[in-house]
C-alpha cells in the first residue's frame, strides 16, 4: 500500500467505499424483493373470494397442484435472476465509479503535480530566484508558503555561508602570505643551514603553499556565483598563460609541454576557464609518466590516428570509457522518453516515419529541431512548399544550409526557376542558368537576405518563412559558391561555431539532400540532452541516397 501513489490511494479507497455500499444496497434491495415474491406466493395459496360479484379463477382440483408447483418454481427463478441483475449492476456501478474517482482525484491532485515538476527544477543555482507558485488551490497554498519561505531560508544560508567562506578565506589569505615571505627571506638569509632545519624550512613552505592554494580555491568557490560569465576569451594566449605558470612543475618532472593550433574565442569566466585548464593541466603533468609529455591542441586540428579521451575499457586505461546502451530502456517502463528503440539504423518503413512525425509533434513543444538542407530541397515546388509549411507551424528552430539553398529558393520565388529550370515542369528555361546570378546580385543590392526579403515583400520559399517567424540559419560557405550572398559564412571554423550554438541544445537534427553539411553537423551534434529533468537522446535523421555508402 506504501507503494502506491496518493491519486491511486485515493482511487482504490473510494471505489471500495461506492462498492461497499453499492453491496449492502443489493443486500437489502434482494431481501426485499424476496420477501415479496415470497409473500405473494403465500397470497394465491390463501387467497380466497370476498365478493361474489368480483372476478373468480376457476383452476380444477387435478390442475391445482401443476399449477402451485409451476408458479413457485417461476417465483424461484425470478428471485434468482433478480439477484443475479443486481450484482451485475453493481459490479458495473464499482468499475465506473472507480474510472470516475481516478479522474476526478487526477484533476483534484493537478495542483500537487505542478508543484512536484517546480520542486523538480529547484537546484544550486536557481534557488535564490525560482519560487513555487502561490496562486493555487487552498489546500497546496500553505505548503507552497511554506516551500518559499524555506528557500528563502536556505538561500540566506547558503549566501551567509559564501560570505563566510570569502570573510574567513580574505583573513587567511593575509597571515599565509606573510609567512611565505618571512619564509623565504629567512631561507635566503640563511643559505648555510643543517640539513634537519632545511628539512624543516621546505616542509614549512609546501604546508604554506598547500594553505594558499586551499584559500585560494575557497575565494573563487565563494565568488562561483557572482563569477560574470560574459567575457570575451582568447583560448590560445590563457593556455599559454597556464603552460608558463606549470612549467617549473613540468621540469621538476620531466614532463614537456607543447601547444599547437589556432587561436579560439569563447564567451564565459575568465576565471573560471583559467581554473580548469590550470587543473587539467597540472593533474596531466603528476600523474604522466617519466620523460613523458603534455600537449594541448585545438580539438578541430586533431588527425586521424591521434589519440582522444575515449577507450574501450571500463577501468579507464585508456581513457573514457564509452558506454553506447544508455537510452535502451527496460519492459514495461512507458513513462521515459523513448521512439526508436531496437530498430536497425539501415532500415527505412513507414514505420519510420510515424516515429519521426511523433519526435517532431513532441519536440515542437519540448525540444528544439534542427534542419540540415541540401539544394535539391527548393528545385522542386511541392517540397519547397512543404518545408516552408514546417517552418510556419513551429517545426523548425534552426536552419544549416549554405549558399546554393538560399540562392535558388530566392530564385524560385523570383523566376519559378531552380538551377535554369522550371520549379512545376522541371523542363530547361532558356537562358535560366543565369537567373542564380541574377538574384544574387539583387540580393547583394539590397544589404542582405533580411533587406531583400522585406523590401520585395517575398512571399513563398523557405527563406522568407524564416526570415517572416525570426528563426535563425546558418548559411555555411564553401570554395563553389557563386556570389555568394551576403549571409553567408566564408570561414568555415565561424560557420561551425555558429551551427555549434544550436547544435548544442538540439533535440532533434533532420538532414536532406546534403553530404557535407551532414557529416559537419554530426560532429558537433551531442548524444543527448537534459530536458526539464530528463535525460533523453538526441535523434538524429539522415534522408540522402549519397550517404548510404559511408
């Protein structure tokens, strides 16, 4: 019983309750009617003719006993058939009863649900600003008073407890600095010491050290909170900061440290960013081994065949550990977030399909979808249509494409034309290999595809649904483009930090007609996401007949 929810407690207790009392009513009701039948039989045996001018049934005395018999036993069947109805009725009054109680306790306890999924997103970092709704039903009011006024509480604590850790790590920082110092000139003053008291002088300064890292990492824990997070950081010249600080640790180990690549500008704490990349790197450098080394690179530079922090063992020899079943759920254990589970990746039915619409109805509303468009998604008008229709409806919340898609679904609009031929016939329109050209330069004219889109009131295409419902794309450039449009990314290490924005809080990547944009976006799309609490996977769709070979 302890297992069982309160909406089901709550279900079960009240349809014992109407079956209870549904139980004693058949009872009496039984009783009744059986004391009746009961009485009337009594009644024709002894009934006998007070008027002679009344109405008389004549039975004779041979037929008496037929008669007496056959009507007793019609009295017995009726009694048995009149119990029988009635446990039915009940029966059937205790299900719809208990179906009617599950539902109208499921509406009564809808309050407590929504004040479970926002107890749910209560955490560290929200707990001084997120507050449980008050304006609720009157039972659950005082609960979610009472809920708020403990996160005040608590957020008062831990803010007391920062303020605590800073005061108490400010008022360390001070004595532990002076004793390093004194430390240190007594050291060079007294260059001629034993071998005990120089025993004595280096344990005294690694214990100091140990001290100041330790208040050191107390300031930054009391400070992680207010840490701004909107800098503009150049990752190259703040690893070569920390390769410079470590490197008299390195050559105390015999560690050698290298750094390649480019630079990579990132926004977050520089602080914070410092921080980890100290302790990665320090911790690479104690537990390498002898003559060994440490090299930090920009990850978009690795080569095939160098090594990455993934392994094949559990034990973690030779680095993460990569476990590929996390999303295989159990039997019966429908409440998870799942579509596609135990079907072939090669596979392509129907089936598919449905589960593809059902990822996609989900997602609209609690996911983020990411396009990935090919070209040939805008030489035809119905598909061109199609898309422009998902975008309109909320099934979109990205775009990657590059300079082809965006030209010739602009071209579309303007000469119903797709790479010289017609959008409806697909037959060659004389001289409409030149229409791409065309457009692009009307686009150039006008500052942008925005400029273009607003100022020659477009009206059908892919492009102008975006532009018209504010969703963001990303046109990714390439060495055979044309033009190419305005929008578009020539750099492709920008393009790939501007798809990796989105691709970064996908839930859903759907890829048509393109090889190379497919496999880009691949690369940088995660495995999964966390979603209000949930960790589900991300899926990922590929339709293009040139990628069955890879």
């Amino acid at each position: 019983m302890k297992r069982l929810s309160l909406q089901w407690r709550m279900t079960l207790l009240t349809a014992l309750l109407i079956a209870g009392a549904c139980i004693c009513l058949n009872l009496l009701l039984y009783r009744s009617g059986a004391t009746g039948m009961d009485s009337l039989n009594g009644y024709i045996m002894q009934y006998q003719l007070g008027d002679a001018e009344g109405l008389a049934i004549e039975i004779p005395d041979a037929q008496m006993t037929d008669f007496i018999h056959h009507f007793s036993q019609e009295v017995d069947d009726a009694k048995v058939l009149y119990g029988h109805n009635g446990w039915v009725i009940t029966s059937v009054v205790t299900l719809l009863s208990a179906a009617i109680a599950y539902f109208v306790s499921g509406r009564a306890l809808k309050p407590l649900k929504q004040l479970s999924r926002q107890t749910e997103k209560i955490n560290q970092d929200s707990i001084a600003s997120l507050r449980l709704d008050e304006d609720t039903v009157q039972e659950f009011q005082q609960l979610s008073q009472s809920v708020n006024h403990m996160l005040d509480r608590l957020a008062q604590s831990f803010d007391t407890q920062r303020q605590f850790t800073g005061n108490a790590a400010h008022e360390l920082r001070t004595p532990l600095a002076l004793m390093q110092t004194r430390l240190e000139l007594f050291a060079a003053e007294h260059r001629q010491m034993s071998e005990e008291t120089a025993k004595l002088l280096h344990f005294q300064q690694e214990q100091v050290e140990r001290l100041s890292a330790l208040v050191r990492t107390l300031l930054e824990m009391s400070d992680l909170q207010s840490v701004p997070r909107t800098d503009c950081i150049d990752l190259a010249p703040m690893a070569e900061e920390v390769l410079v600080d470590l490197t008299p640790l390195a050559q105390k180990n015999g560690i050698t440290l290298t750094q390649t690549g480019e630079n990579v500008q990132l926004t977050g704490s520089d602080v914070l960013l410092y921080r980890v990349l100290f302790n990665l790197t320090e911790n690479a450098i104690k537990y390498n081994r002898d003559g060994g080394r440490v090299d930090v690179r920009e990850p978009r530079r690795l080569k095939k065949g160098e090594r990455v922090f993934t392994g094949r063992t559990e034990d973690g020899s030779q680095g993460i550990f990569v476990w590929p079943y996390g999303f295989e759920q159990k039997k019966g254990n429908g409440d998870v977030f799942a579509f596609r589970q135990g079907r072939s990746r090669e596979t392509a039915f129907s089936r598919d399909y449905d589960e593809l619409y059902d990822v996609l109805r989900h997602d609209r509303d609690h996911g983020k979808i990411v396009w990935v468009l090919g070209p040939a998604c805008v030489f035809d008008h119905d598909s061109r249509a199609a898309m422009e229709s998902l975008i309109n409806n909320g099934y979109c919340d990205a775009l990657f494409a590059g300079n082809a898609l965006a030209t010739h679904d602009l071209e579309g609009d303007l000469f119903h034309t797709g790479l010289g031929q017609d959008i409806y016939t697909k037959h060659n329109v004389p001289n409409g290999h030149y229409h791409h050209l065309h457009t692009i330069n009307l686009v150039r004219k006008a500052g942008g595809i925005k400029n273009y889109v607003e100022q020659n009131n477009v009206r059908t295409g892919i492009i102008q649904a975006l532009v018209r419902n504010n969703i963001p794309y990303v046109l990714a450039g390439s060495i055979r483009d044309d033009g190419p449009l305005p929008d578009v990314i020539p750099n492709v290490y920008d393009a790939q930090d501007a798809m990796r924005k989105h691709t970064s809080e996908a839930t859903t990547v759907i890829a048509l007609a393109t090889q190379l944009h497919t496999i880009a976006t691949g690369n940088m799309t995660p495995s999964y996401q966390v979603v209000d609490g949930i960790v589900r996977p991300v899926y990922f769709y590929v339709v293009d007949l040139s990628l069955i070979h890879i």
